[in-house]
C-alpha cells in the first residue's frame, strides 16, 4: 500500500511541476514570479522530477518549438511523423539535449524570456543527480514493496517526466475529443482530467496557448493545476497574467 501511495505522490508532484514551472511558466509566460520564488521552483522540481527532471530552459524552447511547428517534420514530437511511441520518445529526448546543451541553433525568438539557472541545471540533469535519485527510489522499494509486481512501478517512477510526456505528446494527438477547430491534431483526453491536472485539455491548449487555464470551456473541464495557480497568485507566489477565451 506505501509504494502505490509513493508512486501516486511522485505521479502528481512531478506532473505538477512540469505543467505548473516548465510549460505554463517556462514554455507560455502565463504569470510572473519574483527571482527568488523561480529559484525556489527550480528546486522543487527537482526534488518532485528526480532522476527525471527537466530543465527550464531545454523544455521552454523545445514546446514553443512544438507549437510552432505542431504536426509537421520539424515538431520535436509528433505521432505523425514517429512510427510509435517510443522512437518518439527517443527522438524527443535527443532533440530536448542537443537544445539544453546548445549543440543546434535555434532562432533566438524560442529563447526569449526563457528562464535558465545553467549551474543547478548542470547540477540537477548531472548522471550523479539521476543515479543518486535511482538508488533514493531503489531503497524505498526494497524496504516497502510487499508484492513482486509492485516492482513494475519502479520504472515508471525513474521515468516519471517522459511518461508524463508521451501521455500528452502522443496519445492527445490520436484520441479524445475537440472543442476548436485547428490545424493540427490536438484533442483533450478526459472530459475531467483527474489523470493529468490539466494537461490532458490539449486540444483548448493548442487553441489558446498563452491562457493559463486549460480548462474552463465546459463545466466539466476542471483544471487542477490551475486551481493551485491562482491559490498561489492570491497568496503573492506569482502573479497571473490577464487572459480571455472565447467559446466558440
């Protein structure tokens, strides 16, 4: 019963993470925090992300690069263009090092604002960080696992920001519904996105990418991660920006 509480605590925290620093904030600008409030997120996400974690600054310019190229040869990652998930999977992860480790060009409008703590970075996506985490989680699961496929876990935990991603990348680009018309492939996942807090509205995403809220446009479509924003924004941690939608 621990290791799925265990599992079920990183699922959440790392996904929160992800969608609350790298993608709203990194990757869309959504709100604005004070440099000490970033560097304090920075950390968080590397205690929720662990062996997975995911800089800023690598995933910040690889979405934008996604959205401005969604669905076509030059999408980071895109079913249409992968033959499964996996070499997807692969060919994302190729794309998000050479971009943190500045080894391709990358025209400087993807970089604008782009937050970058390059030495934690370092740090934090460092072969140490990630084996140290890989034993941190080991040890837990020598000690609380009380059946053998509770092992089968443990990969998804060393992996948690990949999963998280493919989630999104791939399947919400072959199954789901949509709200709007787009020109790319985006669908929303869940009529309620208990799974992905939020991510999993896609489709409402693609359509208006600099909105914070990625639900709201049915009753139903409740964003979790964006509930906490505006408990943080009333608190002073961040500071929303304005934002309008229309429904039809």
């Amino acid at each position: 019963m621990f290791i799925l509480l265990f599992v079920v605590i990183l699922w959440y925290s790392g996904l929160f993470f992800q969608s609350f620093f790298l993608h709203r904030y990194a990757a869309h600008q959504t709100f604005t925090m004070s440099k000490t409030a970033e560097k304090i997120t920075y950390i968080l996400t590397w205690i929720c992300q662990g062996s997975s974690y995911l800089s800023a600054y690598g995933y910040g310019i690889m979405h934008r690069l996604h959205h401005a190229y969604t669905d076509t040869e030059k999408d980071p990652h895109s079913p249409s263009y992968d033959d499964n998930l996996f070499a997807m999977m692969w060919k994302t992860k190729n794309i998000y090092q050479d971009i943190n480790n500045d080894r391709i060009e990358v025209d400087k409008k993807f970089k604008v604002n782009i937050p970058q703590w390059k030495s934690f970075d370092t740090f934090a996506s460092s072969r140490f960080s990630r084996v140290l985490w890989g034993i941190v989680y080991s040890v837990v699961f020598a000690i609380f696992v009380t059946a053998w496929w509770q092992w089968l876990f443990l990969p998804v935990v060393l992996f948690m920001a990949p999963v998280h991603g493919v989630i999104i990348n791939w399947f919400a680009h072959i199954i789901g519904y949509t709200n709007f018309k787009t020109k790319d492939t985006s669908k929303n996942l869940f009529r309620f996105d208990f799974l992905m807090m939020g991510e999993g509205y896609h489709n409402n995403h693609h359509k208006y990418a600099s909105r914070a809220n990625f639900g709201g446009i049915h009753w139903y479509e409740i964003d979790v991660t964006y509930i906490i924003m505006k408990m943080l924004h009333i608190f002073r941690f961040i500071r929303l920006k304005p934002q309008t939608v229309s429904k039809k």
